[in-house]
C-alpha cells in the first residue's frame, strides 16, 4: 500500500508541489484517470502558511495539504469513489458527474467542484504516473525532499514516529507528517538595573500530567519552549543572585509572553 510522508522540518514553502500539481493537470486530460483541472479555483495540492506567535518571536510553519487518501474514505459513497488496491483514492471522472454530495462528504475540504464539467475533483496521487512507474508530480519537484511517496513498509520507522491530520470522524488518513512544529512560549530575561539581557536563567515550565520542561535564556537572553500542546501551564525563571518569576498560562496558540526584569538579591 502507498503512501505520502512529509516533513514540515524540510518543508520551506517555496510552492514548487503546488505548482506542479497545476503544471501536471491543467489543460491535459489523463482519461480515464482525470479530466483537466481548471487553472484556477482548484489546488489539489496547497501549500498552508501559519504564522505562530507575535513580534519579535515569531515563526511560520508550511504544510502541504492534499487529498489524504484514506483507508476509510467519507467520499466513498459508492462506487463513483473507488479505493485502489495501492491504496490510491480515485473519483471516477464518468460515474461522479454531477455528484456534488461526493464534494461535500470530504472532512478535509479538499475536494473540488468544476463547473466545466460538473464533476468533483480532487488529488489522485497521480495514478496515471505510478501505473507507468513514475512518483507523483509533487513528489517529484519537491526539491528539498519535503513530500515522499512509496510503499508502508519502506516508511515505517518514520510512520511511527508521525502525526496525521484526523478530523473528529475518523478517516485514517494515509498521509503521514513529520516535525509538525506544535505550539510555544517565548520570552526573554534581562537585569532592569544594568540594562543588560541575562544569559543562563533557567525557565521552568509544567503542565498536566507531570509536564516538565527545563531551558536556558540564551546570549540575547531569549528563552523558548517549543512543540508544546493547548493547555494551562505554570512558568518560572531563576538566576542565582536573583530573585525568581513566576506566571501562569493560558496557552491555545503560540506566545511570545514579553521580557522578564529579574531583580539582583544582592549587588556584586
């Protein structure tokens, strides 16, 4: 059975995946594969941009998002949609005509109406290349190696370590991420008396569970958090000779929770 694994760690958001899908399919007809995608209105394969926290801690995540190929398709309402027996999710382009519950049936909205035809569309994984022995055109112009396709077995190791996009029905999805970047907290620590950041404060951080996680301010007296999940967390800085800080939080999407002026215990 195939796969797609990708690693948002490599994925750098240059769209060179969507591009291709639209190079791939607008204006060529893969029948009985596929009719033409239309060149605009359509992205079968989309690259999503978010942008986590807030000035000056800041970082942008990049996720290609494709039809996920499930074991337990919600489109599959009849034989319209067929399962390959590689796995692959087809819409039949003769028998899905005028067939807008199949559209509508997808969890993940990654199903297309085109008007030309009266047809739902969506990403086929390029059967039409893998019948030939070719990858996916994605695949295959995605430079920094951010979108891998092949058999399970081949991807194991990495399926077991990697995270799906489930919505709450259940599809189980057979698109695989790796490094999804998750949520943080950012900071910083500085001495309001020398007006000089503070390298080497340790910053506690728990949570539910017996979450603990332990960082260090660093040369610009930063300190972050990272790959952490929505909860309530309870933060504390120390420096010896300093007085320590603590503040509770309240984390449904990444922070940057400002500077933190520690006070000297005593003057040196």
């Amino acid at each position: 059975m195939k796969v797609f694994v990708i690693d948002q760690a490599r994925c750098n958001g240059c769209h060179g995946c969507q591009l291709a899908c639209k190079d791939e399919h607008c204006g060529n007809d893969w029948m009985p594969y596929q009719k033409a995608q239309p060149e605009t209105g359509h992205f079968w394969m989309k690259v999503e941009q978010t942008t986590h926290g807030q000035t000056p801690k800041v970082k942008v995540e990049y996720k290609p998002i494709m039809c996920m190929h499930c074991d337990d398709p919600k489109c599959m309402l009849d034989d319209a949609v067929v399962k390959r027996d590689d796995g692959l999710v087809m819409i039949d382009p003769t028998k899905a005509e005028g067939r807008r519950d199949i559209m509508d049936a997808c969890p993940y909205g990654v199903i297309y109406w085109n008007d030309e035809f009266n047809l739902p569309q969506k990403c086929d994984g390029c059967a039409h290349l893998v019948d030939a022995g070719e990858i996916p055109r994605c695949v295959d112009m995605c430079i920094p190696e951010a979108i891998r396709f092949g058999e399970e077995e081949d991807f194991a190791e990495e399926i077991a370590q990697a995270t799906q996009i489930i919505p709450e029905d259940g599809c189980r999805p057979r698109v695989y991420y790796l490094n999804a970047p998750g949520l943080f907290i950012g900071g910083e620590v500085w001495d309001p008396i020398d007006d000089e950041i503070i390298k080497g404060a340790v910053a506690t951080l728990t949570g539910a569970d017996g979450f603990e996680q332990k960082v260090e301010s660093d040369h610009w007296g930063d300190f972050w958090f990272r790959n952490l999940v929505a909860g309530s967390y309870h933060l504390k800085i120390e420096k010896d000779g300093y007085k320590s800080e603590e503040r509770e939080i309240e984390l449904d999407k990444s922070l940057n929770i400002g500077d933190f002026p520690l006070m000297r215990t005593l003057r040196l």
